[in-house]
C-alpha cells in the first residue's frame, strides 16, 4: 500500500463526483432519465468511498507496524 494508492483512489472519488452532478442537475430540472444515471453513479460512488475508507485505514495500520 502507499499514499499513491490513496491519491488514485481519491481522484477516481472526485472524478465520479464530477461527472455525477451534471447528471444530478440535470434530474433536478426534469430530466428523468438523468436521475437514473444519477443514482447509479451514486451507488457506484458510494462502493468507491468504502473502499477508500478501507485502504486509508490499511494505510494507517501499516505506517504503525512500521514505525
């Protein structure tokens, strides 16, 4: 593992932040089908964010067995 596991992960984050809101927008204007995109790439964004939290942590246990 290593920070630049962590700062990939978290620009993939970013990115489908990014690229959801047009979407999200989109879905508040009245666009229906936006608001299907938008929730799959919520749970997507969501399974992205656990598995971030999860890789930080190893991180974090790893640094400590270390030093």
């Amino acid at each position: 593992m290593s920070t630049n596991n962590i700062l990939d992960s978290w620009n993939e984050v970013k990115a489908l932040i990014d690229q959801a809101e047009v979407d999200v927008l989109k879905n508040a204007n009245g666009n229906s089908a936006a608001g299907v995109r938008a929730r799959r790439a919520l749970r997507l964004l969501k399974g992205k964010t656990s598995a971030l939290v999860k890789l930080t942590i190893a991180e974090e246990k790893s640094r400590k067995a270390d030093g």
